[in-house]
C-alpha cells in the first residue's frame, strides 16, 4: 500500500528556478576614485607647501606675489605639459631646454639681419622647432637607440650652435635689440603681453598655460589619439599588434616638446627684445621633475597633463617661496631632489593600488 503524496499531476513540469543574474559590478567610491588619479598626491602636496609658504613668509600673501608665482610656474608648465605627454608615451627629450632657446634665436637673428617682420621670424622658428623634434622622434623609432642618448646628442648640438651661431652673426653671446622691428609689438601682445584682471595683473603666459593643460588633457582622456599614447608608452609591442601607429605617435609626440617650447621661446623673445644664447641649459631636467612629481612614471604609460601643471606649479611656488621667506636660493636644488625622489615612490604606489582596485 503507498502512501499518497501532494504532488501534481503527473503530467507538469518540475519547477525550475529561475537563472541567477550576474553580480553587479562593485563601484568604487569616490575617494578610491580620486587617490588613484596619477595628480592625486601631486594636488595634496600643492596645498601643502602653498600653505607652509603661506604661513612663514609675510610677502608670499599677497596678490601681486601670487601672479609672480603663477608667472614662474607658467614658463615651467608650458613646456612640462609637452614633457609629459611624451613621458606618458614612454620617450625622454634632454634637448628640450636649449631647444626653447634655438626657436627663440632663429626668429632674433633671422628677422634682425635680413630687416624681415617679426611675424616671419616667428613663423621660420616654429618650423625649425617641429624640425627638430621631428629628428629626434625620427632618429628614435628607426634606429632604436634610447631617446635618452638620442636627445642628450641633440642637447650638445643645439648648444653650441646657439652660441656659436649667434657669435657668429652678431660678434657677442646675444641677439640685438629687435623691439623696433616690424610685427614686434602684435607678436609681443601674443607671446609676452600684461592681463590686467581687475585685482592683479598677469602675464599671457599663463592663458597658454592653462590652455595646453586643457587641451593636453581632452587629447589624453577624450581622443582615439590619447588612447594610443597611452598604449604605446605601457606597452609598445602589444600596442604596434592591435594597429596603433607607434612610430608616427612618438614622432608627433616629439614634435609637440617642439612645439611648447616654441611657445615659450617666443615669450622670451618678445619679453625681453634680446635673448641670451647660453639660456636654457638645465631646464630640460625642471620640466622632466615637473611631470614626475605631476604623476608621469619614468617607464611610461601613466601620467596626466593636469598633473604636470601642478607640478609646475609646485616649482613655481617653490622657487619664489624661498626668495620671500628669506632661505638660500640654493637650497631650491635640494627640494628639486627631494621632491623627484618622493614622487617616483609615490607615483609607483598609486599606479600599484590602482591595478589592485579595478
């Protein structure tokens, strides 16, 4: 004899339950979010030496002295933001501080000795500063040698035809007066003019400043263009495997150094009517340092424009905060090392906890 069961008719389909959904992705919060963005720490150290500066030199507080800041990050900033995007493509450019002088030679010597408009001059100069970077970039991707040594080359070359060049022509280390020639006065409204703003006046060069920052930043984050920089700065051989044109990116990425540092040639040009043609040595390690300590590892691939304006701006600050507080400008080559050696620690660290919080 069985014994009934509360079944139901024979005939039904066993129950199934229904497919599990997958999980959500976890999201990360807003403060992991932020910590891993490449000019995290950078920011943090801004405000911190902004407020330290603030806080022991009387002189550092005022308007006027913040435009002298702004002013002294902006020569830095303008080429850094050229620097790191390179950095972020995995390449070096040690020829880029003497660089910045030869534009600013070629449009001096060439307007003043043959009576041409400056407008001329500035153009011709642009042209040689997209021509050396092209060398570089070009003399990197087909012969393989470290962009280190290719453009350490291009820095002892440039230096000595800026000064022998310039000798040359003009019997002495320096270009002549060119403040009455053609064009001056509409170049120097573009590369070196006063902003009045009401409560300070600024120089222009902080508008192209901030400017190449952003522009910098919508290629990094907003383009396909920024997509392969960082791919071919990671990983050169992955990235040349799924089409992106490696080789015409560091190129382009080596004729943009030539291109900022056009731009803050021509300021020094039109700020001073005369350049000097030993300037410039030495710059090239202070817009390296800038994009390190805005977030820019040394293997490339990582990095971010943002943060090297703050970097810049750091230097800035820096370099002006020991004059107002009454320190040893000497002591500023000491902070350049120091500041170097913690950001590469801590750019490490971030780039690490970020893969670890995908």
């Amino acid at each position: 004899m069985t014994t009934p069961t509360a079944t139901g008719p024979a005939d039904a389909p066993a129950p199934t339950s229904p497919d599990p959904e997958p999980p959500a992705p976890a999201s990360r919060s807003l403060s992991a979010r932020l910590f891993t963005r490449p000019e995290a720490g950078t920011i943090a150290a801004a405000v911190a030496i902004f407020v330290f500066f603030y806080a022991i030199a009387e002189p550092f507080r005022t308007l006027d002295s913040f435009s002298t800041v702004l002013y002294a990050a902006s020569t830095i900033g303008i080429v850094a933001i050229g620097v790191a995007m390179l950095m972020i493509g995995g390449e070096f450019d040690l020829s880029s501080g003497v660089a910045v002088t030869t534009s600013a030679l070629t449009a001096a010597l060439i307007t003043y000795q043959l009576s041409l408009n400056m407008w001329v001059g500035v153009v011709l100069s642009l042209l040689v500063a997209l021509a050396v970077g092209f060398v570089n970039g070009w003399l990197v991707v087909t012969t393989g040698i470290p962009s280190f040594l290719i453009t350490l080359s291009m820095f002892f070359i440039l230096r000595g035809a800026n000064i022998g060049v310039t000798k040359g022509v003009t019997g002495t280390v320096a270009t002549d007066n060119a403040s009455e020639l053609d064009g001056f006065a509409s170049a120097r409204a573009v590369f070196a003019s006063d902003i009045p703003l009401g409560f300070m006046t600024v120089k222009i060069t902080i508008l192209w400043w901030l400017l190449l920052a952003a522009v910098a930043s919508w290629i990094l984050f907003r383009t396909r263009l920024g997509n392969w920089i960082f791919a071919a700065g990671g990983n050169a051989a992955s990235a040349r495997a799924v089409g992106v044109p490696v080789k015409k990116v560091k190129i382009g990425l080596f004729m943009g150094v030539g291109f900022v540092g056009w731009i803050l040639g021509m300021h020094i040009l039109f700020n001073f009517s005369s350049v000097q043609s030993g300037l410039g040595v030495g710059n090239e390690l202070i817009y390296i340092v800038a994009a390190v300590v805005g977030g820019c590892l040394l293997t490339g691939g990582f990095g971010s424009a943002v943060g090297a304006a703050v970097g810049a701006f750091i230097l800035g600050m820096t370099t002006q905060g020991i004059v107002f507080a009454g320190f040893d400008p000497n002591w500023f080559f000491t902070f350049l090392g120091t500041m170097l050696l913690l950001a590469v620690v801590l750019n490490i660290y971030i780039k690490n906890y970020a893969s670890t919080r995908k």
